[in-house]
C-alpha cells in the first residue's frame, strides 16, 4: 500500500517457464505438471478457461483450491482428507517452499507445479496463458481456436496493458485503496476505461479481430466477477454491468460460449471475498444475490458478425471432476 492509500500490487512473480525446447529447464511434457487454481481467483480463472479452450485436460492435471485461505496459503479441503489427490500436500505454500525454502513473497494462484519434485514451476499468471496458447501447442486439440495469433499480438498487447491497469487490477485499486482520492482515482478510471470498452465493442463483437483472443479471456474475468463482488464489495458502483447495456451483452456472450460460462463458480467468487477480506467486510456475511438467471438470457451479438472460435470448434463438455455444481451456476 502506497504512502498515498493507493492499492500497489506486488508483480513479483517467479518467472520460470514452461516451454517446447525447454529452456528454463521445464519442458513441456504431457502429465508432468498440475494447474492449481481456485475458482474464486480471476486470475487463476483466465488459465482455466485458456485451458478449456485449447483442450488440454489430459495433458495439464487441475488441482482445485478451497474458494477462502487464510493469511499462509490457499489450501485444498475440497478434496479428501484436505490433501490434493496429486500433489499429497495440504497447502499450497507446500509446493513454494519446495523450491524455495521461506518463499516470503505471496503464495498465489495459478501456480504451476512440477509432480515429480512437487516443486512450483511458475505463477506468472501473464505469461502462463500465453505459454499454454504458444509453447503446449503440439498438446492442444484439434480445432482448437488461435488466441493468440501472430498478427493481432501487438493489438492484443495494447488492449490488455489497459484492461489490466484500469479493470482488471483497477478493481482492486478502488477497493483496497486506504484513502478517499486514491479510491476516487480508481473509481473514475476504471469506469471511464470501462466506457471506452462499451464503444470499442458496440460495433465488433470481440476486442480484437473477428474471433476470442486472450483479450477476451482477460476482460471476461472481471466482468464476470461484476455484480456479485466488485459493485458492492469494491464500492464500484456507478453502474451494475447490467445497467451497461453493450459489456452486458458482450459478458452474457461470452459466458453462453463453451469454455468460459461452465468454468464459473458464484458461489466460490462470493464466498471468498466476502470472507476472506475482513478488512472490507468485518463480519463476513456472504449475500444472498445477485439474481443470476440472466446470464442464460439472449444476448443477440451474433448480429455483429464473427464466430468464436474461427476455423475451430468448441471444446467439449468439462470432464466430470471439474464440472461446477448446477447450484453454483444459474
């Protein structure tokens, strides 16, 4: 937290990776790691989707995390006996301090670990959606789509630099801020970016060319998140999404889109923040809405064209294990 009561993210992150030549000493190799994630996380859920839509389940394992942590680690008592099935560890600060003993910096999701030294690899939430579009390729399924293609890149990089400092993190920013001009702020920017948002996409029904791309991905993440926490909980309340006509058809698009909608866990997203941060919510009641039926509604985005994606096809159903309880969807 700045001297200002501005929210500072630390964006220290361990930045080995994964890669087809193996480079950092970690090639890709199908059933080597496991994805660890919580569905409550925006951030881990950008790598959940990715890794839906490029089908690679069978080549990248999945290790859930409990939607609240407490102050050492997120930990995994969704599964029996509070261990992960995979990794055997309780708390995924196991995996940290097997590679770096003390690890002091924040034991976050998604982090990728190494199965057979139960060491983590990496949690460059950034890079990691990246390297599963770019360097897990010859794992991806057939037709699966291009979200990153060669000659958007640098579009996709711009419109991202901005939805991350303004939506994705701009979010935190007003809700962690400990001053009222540093909340203020990141009140007004976030929305004027979220303005800037609704007019890029009145006429274009994804962010960059005619297909989803990373920037889709990135954007739905926070959207999604909109009403059920940010708008109260972050005090971002000059609209609901549902009161910004076009980024609510746009969000109800995208989450009726294989790969994204069935990744989503209200029940997780609520729970943990309104648990988890007493600071902002002391007594830890969970509410009882939004209304979510409406996520299933029309949308009628198809009349501006393009197809999700591309060439490609939609990716088949979850498997069983990592299907999101019907009563934590609409």
């Amino acid at each position: 937290m700045g001297s200002d009561g501005e929210f500072s993210r630390d964006m220290r992150y361990i930045n080995s990776r994964i890669t087809a030549d193996g480079g950092d000493g970690y090639p890709v190799e199908p059933g080597r790691y496991r994805l660890v994630v919580s569905r409550a996380c925006p951030w881990a859920n950008r790598a959940i989707i990715v890794r839906r839509l490029l089908g690679l389940e069978d080549a990248l394992s999945m290790g859930v995390a409990g939607p609240t942590h407490d102050e050492r680690s997120w930990t995994f008592d969704l599964d029996p006996g509070g261990r992960d099935p995979v990794l055997g560890i309780e708390r995924l600060q196991d995996a940290y301090f097997a590679r770096f003993p003390g690890y002091e910096k924040g034991i976050t999701v998604p982090a990728i670990v190494d199965v057979p030294t139960g060491q983590v690899v990496t949690n460059d939430f950034d890079q990691i959606t990246v390297d599963l579009s770019l360097e897990w390729s010859e794992l991806h399924r057939p037709g699966a789509p291009a979200l990153y293609p060669p000659e958007l890149r640098a579009e996709i990089d711009s419109v991202n630099e901005l939805v991350f400092a303004d939506v994705n993190n701009g979010v935190y920013r007003a809700g962690f801020a400990s001053s009222q001009s540093a909340y203020e702020e990141a009140y007004h920017r976030l929305f004027t970016r979220l303005d800037w948002l609704s007019e890029r996409l009145a006429t274009q029904r994804y962010l960059v060319g005619d297909t989803i791309t990373e920037a889709d991905v990135r954007l739905f993440t926070t959207l999604v998140r909109f009403d059920a926490v940010y708008h109260n909980h972050f005090k971002c309340n000059r609209n609901k999404l549902t009161e910004l006509p076009v980024l609510w058809a746009y969000a109800r698009d995208l989450y009726q889109t294989p790969g994204f909608g069935d990744t989503i866990d209200f029940d997780h997203i609520k729970r943990h923040y309104y648990e988890v941060h007493r600071n902002i919510n002391p007594t830890g009641i969970v509410p009882a809405g939004p209304d979510l039926s409406g996520w299933l509604t029309p949308h009628h985005r198809e009349s501006l064209g393009g197809h999700p994606f591309g060439q490609g096809t939609p990716p088949a159903p979850p498997p069983p294990p990592e299907t999101v309880p019907p009563t934590h969807a609409p």
